[in-house]
C-alpha cells in the first residue's frame, strides 16, 4: 500500500492495522542502538532481553531507531552479515507476534546490504512495518498510522521515524 502525508510518499506491505486497544491505550515499546553483530553472545543477551521487555511491557507496537547491526563490525568482504543478524532481531518479533518498525541509523548503512536491500528483507517479515520513502532523502523515513479505537477508519495519530543515513550522531 502507499501513503502519502504533507507531500511525503511512504510504502509499506505489513498488513497489521494499529489500532487503540479496548481500553483506548496504544503502547509503544522503543529501542534503540541494539548493535547485532558485535558478538554472538551478546546478540544473544539483547534477543532475550527484547522477550523479556516484551514480556513485561506487551506493547502494541516495538520502534526501533536505528543502528540495529554494528556496520564496523563486518569485516568488509563476507557476504551475509547484516542478513545474518537481521534474522536474529526480527525472528524475536516473528516469534513473539509483535508488530515492529524500524529507522536506519548510520552504523547499518557500513554493512553489505544497501538501505533498499535492507528494506527489501524487512518485507519478508510478517510483522513488520517498517516502510519506506521515494521522494525524501534517506530509505526508512516513513509514518504508520494508528486507528481509534472508537471511531472507525479514524486516524488518531502518526508515528513517523526518520532516518539518518550515514551522517551519524554529528551530522
């Protein structure tokens, strides 16, 4: 489906309707900086860490802004590093049904894949709604809308997430 807000084109394929649940509350768990690829023990610590979140929290929605996988890490020439540890985040979403999405940060635009690349492999996943832009700079600057509860068909607010590219934290 495609969407467009004061100009801005998005995509996105998850077909998951946020809505405001039954007691008209809509929860948003937010990470950011999970860095996967560092070490496979510690990649492992943050999936258990991000069930146990989920777990406690039970969020409608998990946003993640940005640096999912630590860019500096991949070694420059083996193929499959961010694909790897792309599936070691999203498989805890896929498994705990969870709808998530996500920004770029600069450290996942250092990896093999190129931000559409890395798009294109967020569309696999049932759960997410990380979209994308055509007509802005930067891949994953998006909104997904979140219904009423009460009013059907009804807008109540727009969570956007913006990305950085490779500019980092300095600009």
């Amino acid at each position: 489906y495609q969407r467009r807000v004061h100009g801005v084109v998005t995509l996105g394929l998850c077909q998951i309707n946020l809505t405001f649940n039954a007691t008209h509350q809509f929860r948003i768990l937010q990470l950011s900086d999970i860095h996967y690829g560092e070490d496979d023990n510690d990649d492992l610590k943050t999936s258990n860490l991000i069930r146990d979140l989920i777990n406690w929290t039970r969020p409608d929605l998990v946003v993640i802004t940005g640096d999912l996988v630590s860019g500096y890490a991949w070694d420059g020439y083996t193929k499959g590093f961010y694909e790897r540890n792309w599936r070691k985040y999203s498989s805890v979403f896929a498994e705990k049904r969870t709808p998530y999405m996500l920004a770029l940060g600069n450290h996942d635009y250092e990896t093999d894949l190129e931000p559409s690349k890395i798009y294109d492999l967020e569309r696999t996943n049932a759960y997410s709604l990380t979209g994308r832009s055509y007509n802005i700079s930067g891949v994953t600057n998006y909104y997904t809308p979140v219904r009423s509860s009460l009013l059907q068909n009804t807008t109540s607010f727009n969570i956007w997430v913006m990305d950085t590219k490779k500019t980092g934290c300095l600009g």
